[in-house]
C-alpha cells in the first residue's frame, strides 16, 4: 500500500514528503493527520535539527481532495468543525515546530497547500510553480489558513488573492513574501535548501526555538514598555542559559560552538 507521507532523517535533517502524486499531493483527512504525526516526530526528536516539507510529482498540494469535499459535504456542523480543528491542529505544528521548517515547493499549490507554505519559516520555490487561494470559488472561506497567509503576505495582498481566487505566478509570491526564492528547477530548489540547512547546522538548537517564539510573541503587537521589558526577559534568559554560554564562551576562545562541530 502507498504510504501518503513519506519521512526520512539525515544528517539532522528532517524531510517529510507528501506522497500522492496521482492526487496532486491533495489532503484528505487521513494525510492531514498522517502529517501531523510527521511533524509531531520531528519536532520532539533531538536527532533532527531542521525539518524540509516536499512533495513528489508535478504539483506541491493541490489543497483538499476531491473526493474529501465529496464526503465534507454531507458532513453537519460539528464533523466539520472538527474537520477544521484537524487542519488547524497540522499547520500550527508547522508554524510552532522548534525546529526551521522549509518548503520546497516544485510544483502548483492551492488552498491548504498556501497555507502550508505560509506556515513554514522558509519557502523556496521554482519559476513555474503556481499559486492560488480558490476557496471562494466553491463558495467557502480560507478561514483555517487565513493567519498563516496574512502573516506570510499581509493583509492587503490576502484581500486580493483571497477575493479573486486568481492564479499568480511564483514572482509574484515572491514578491508579495510568500516564497523566499525563486529558481529554475528541482537540482536548483535542492541546492537553496542545502545552503540554508547549512547556515541553520551553524547555530544554537535552542536559540533557532527561541528566535521562532520571539517572533511570535512580537509580531503586530504595538511598541510598549511591556513589549520592551518582554525582549529583555528573553535575552536575559538565554544569555545565562547552558547554550547561550556554551556560544559566548565559544566566540570569545575564537572556535566552533559544539553544536556546529
């Protein structure tokens, strides 16, 4: 039986690969959960320093499965909501893994397959990847992905794309910040990840963590002395912590810290 994610660990890195090419990579139930598992495990494995999100085939995600919406339809209220909570559940695992999550996108993404790249900390993405946020053309919202998207593009590009459900090219997400890169095919997309998994291999495990809940704690709040005394707390924090000191000591001595070695 085809396995929808398939999951490899090597040299600290992380790969979870969706896995249904003859479906466009699109999620159902069953691979939402299967993903989610995924990126739990990667995200408490202390042998995994960087996780990258793949796809095999033509497209990266084609959002929801066809024959998903076909069973969603006749689902009430409360299957749906729980449906939702499901894909809520995967991309904050996404969003929140301590661990730098990258896409590596080869190919379309739709709807739940925006978000997913949304979520992740990098996107790198090649030049004829396709992007699109169709939702309302089935007369739904893209509700669950929706503060992924906004964080990743802002809101004013989401009132575009999300209105019109029109298709945009991969230089127009990159530059409206949703990929970060750009490049000609997959040899290329394997090369820009591998550069920046080594700059990641590079710095402190603990500090990549704290970095990521320092900008989610920051983002949009307005500039306060709250605000102010919460960044001194953290820095704090991490300056007497065994890693801050184990980086300070290292730099001082002029070598490598012992998680670069």
């Amino acid at each position: 039986m085809q396995q929808n994610i398939l999951t490899e660990i090597d040299a600290g890195v992380g790969i979870v690969t969706l896995n249904r090419p003859e479906r466009h990579n699109a999620f159902d139930d069953v691979v939402i959960a299967e993903l989610s598992e995924a990126l739990l495990s990667m995200a408490s494995d202390p042998a995994v320093r960087v996780v990258v999100i793949s796809s095999i085939g033509k497209s990266f995600c084609a959002g929801a499965d066809l024959d998903w919406m076909r069973r969603a339809a006749a689902y009430d209220f409360e299957r749906n909501r729980s449906d939702a909570g499901e894909l809520a559940k995967m991309l904050r695992r996404i969003a929140e893994c301590p661990k730098p999550v990258i896409a590596r996108v080869q190919g379309p993404a739709y709807g739940g397959g925006v978000g997913v790249i949304a979520a992740c900390d990098i996107a790198v993405a090649t030049f004829e990847a396709r992007f699109a946020l169709t939702e309302v053309k089935l007369g739904l919202i893209p509700a669950v992905i929706g503060p992924h998207v906004l964080a990743a593009i802002g809101e004013r590009y989401a009132r575009r794309y999300m209105l019109t459900a029109e298709t945009f090219s991969a230089a127009e997400a990159y530059r409206i910040g949703l990929i970060h890169e750009m490049v000609v095919d997959e040899a290329a997309l394997d090369e820009a990840v591998g550069e920046w998994v080594e700059a990641i291999m590079k710095n402190g495990p603990q500090a990549l963590a704290e970095a990521k809940m320092l900008i989610r704690a920051i983002a949009g709040r307005p500039f306060s002395a709250a605000l102010i005394e919460d960044t001194v707390e953290r820095i704090a924090r991490v300056r007497v912590s065994p890693e801050g000191q184990e980086g300070l000591a290292a730099f001082i001595e002029k070598r490598k810290p012992h998680w670069a070695t």
